[in-house]
C-alpha cells in the first residue's frame, strides 16, 4: 500500500456520529463471561501455508491456488463463504486481470454486524529492495499479505465454535498491492469494488488487518482511522491497554492510503491496524522468518476481545 502525510477528503461528520452510535450499540450489554484462546501456533501455519504457494501476484498460479485454499478453509467453518469476482484492466500492460474476493459470514441472523478484513494478494514487484535486480520480481508477502489473512483465518475457526456479542463478516481483499508507487487508482483494488457492491448487510464499522505479523510488532494509530473513525481507534487502544498488549502504542503515526479508505468514503468507518515500521516492507525480504507467533497471538487477542469481552 503506498503511504501519503496529507491528503483530504469530503467525508461526512456524520461518519463520525454512526460510530459512535454504533460502539453504544455494541458495548452497552453485559460481557460474555468466557473468552476464547487464540491458537498462535495454528495462526502461523496459516501464514506458512500461504506463503508455500510462493508469490501470490494477480495473475500467477500462486494466486489461483491461494484462491482455493482460503475459500476451502473458510468453507470449512462456515457454509456462507461466497467469492465476488470482477476484472481489472491493467492499462499499462495491456491486459485484463481476473481478481476475486472471498467474503464469509458468521451468525447472519445478528442485526448488529462489524467486518473483519484483511488483503490475501501480495505485491507484483519488490519495487523497495535495496537490489536494483530483485525491483522487478514479485514479493513472498508474509507480513504484508499472508499475516492479516493468518489472523482472521484464526479468528474465523474460534467463531466456528463460539458466538460472539455480534455477527460477524470476514472479508479478504484482492488486489490492494497492485498499483505503482502514487498510483492510487491501482491500489486497493479488491475493497474499492468491495465497497461500491456490498454482498453483505452494511457493517456498522470495519476493522481491517495489514502487516501484523513482524517479529518486532510495533502499531501506532493510522492517521486516518484516528480522522474518520476516532471512537473506534479509542475502543481498541483501550483494549489493548487493558490487555496489556505493550506492541500497541498511544500515538498516531502514517498516513496510509490502505483497505480502509474505500470503505471509509463508503460511510463505513474503519480502522487499518498497521505495522508500518517494516523494513522488508515491498522486497523478496519479507518472508516468514521476519514473522511470529507472538505478534499474531497479539493482534488475535485484541479481536478476541473486541468480540467476545
């Protein structure tokens, strides 16, 4: 995803006043007495299974096989898994792209609904790696691409067993790493059609995943979640805090063009939690190695409890 300081948007305060409403909504019955376990071994063989296929590029072999694995798996723990397919025309090589998200719903009989997201696509070109003859070879993408999906897969296994406060949808984005570096247009793909062709009942707020798996976990508030979305960001660094999730810091830092925008101008506010701070962000570096368990373990845990407590 490219990363910009300053950029504005017509974005209703109304946005705001739906969040609000929405987190009175959730949080003002009494909390669930037992909160489930977050498997971090399991989470990380997710990450590990992705990450076999190679480099999930639109487009490759890679892509297709990881199609059929998340929509198997997901089909596993819930019988409402549905894809949405659509084509991009990539203008500048001359060639159509079919990309497909992969929606799945849990307890579709809750009114009150919050979605959960993630991009399973990784980049084309490791257009950052300090070797001039990598720039142009497509990345591995464990943290930025296999992570996010790691975790919601997780989750979406404990909401099999166990329902939450309110239903819940998974969605995992394609094609978000697919635009040149100030290409807006081609990022973000996947959740821009997501957004213009809801499959699902309107989410009273998002929360999307994206670069959560570095060994040294480090998340600061997202400068336009903390805009648009303020009283969602307060409940989950609250969480965290109560948590003691010390990966989780108390100040806002990037700016960054992901997932989350598409849906925020939609009138859906939600929060990118993000690990910016990635030095093998965009090369061949980013590989499971850089990853772990524990930092997985944290960023379940705060869903968990988000969900559950």
């Amino acid at each position: 995803m490219p990363k910009f300081f300053c950029l504005q948007h017509g974005v209703s305060h109304l946005l705001l006043f739906r969040a609000a409403l929405a987190l009175s909504l959730f949080f003002s019955f009494n909390c669930s007495k037992t909160v489930p376990q977050f498997d971090a071994q399991r989470a990380f063989g997710y990450l590990q299974n992705q990450c076999d296929f190679g480099p999930r590029n639109p487009g490759s072999e890679a892509h297709q096989k990881t199609k059929q694995y998340l929509f198997d798996s997901l089909n596993k723990l819930t019988n409402l898994v549905s894809t949405q397919e659509f084509i991009h025309f990539d203008s500048a090589l001359k060639k159509e792209l079919i990309l497909t998200n992969i929606v799945a719903t849990f307890y579709p009989e809750e009114k009150e609904r919050i979605l959960l997201c993630a991009h399973w696509d990784t980049r084309p070109w490791a257009d950052q790696d300090p070797q001039v003859e990598n720039i142009t070879q497509p990345i591995l993408g464990a943290n930025d691409g296999a992570s996010g999906v790691a975790v919601l897969l997780e989750l979406a296994h404990i909401l099999s067993q166990k329902k939450p406060k309110f239903g819940v949808d998974i969605v995992f984005f394609d094609g978000e790493d697919y635009g040149r570096q100030r290409d807006l247009k081609n990022f973000c793909l996947g959740s821009s059609f997501f957004a213009k062709n809801l499959p699902i009942a309107g989410p009273k707020f998002g929360i999307l995943l994206d670069m959560v798996g570095d060994k040294d976990l480090n998340i600061y508030k997202e400068q336009y979640s903390y805009t648009y979305a303020p009283e969602i960001v307060d409940l989950i660094w609250s969480k965290a805090k109560k948590l003691e999730l010390n990966s989780f810091h108390d100040q806002v830092r990037h700016s960054v063009w992901d997932d989350h925008m598409p849906l925020i101008l939609a009138g859906i506010p939600t929060v990118d939690i993000i690990d910016f701070d990635y030095p093998y962000w965009h090369t061949l570096q980013d590989t499971p190695d850089k990853c772990s368990e524990q930092s997985l373990e944290t960023v379940g845990k705060l869903l968990i409890s988000i969900l559950y407590d």
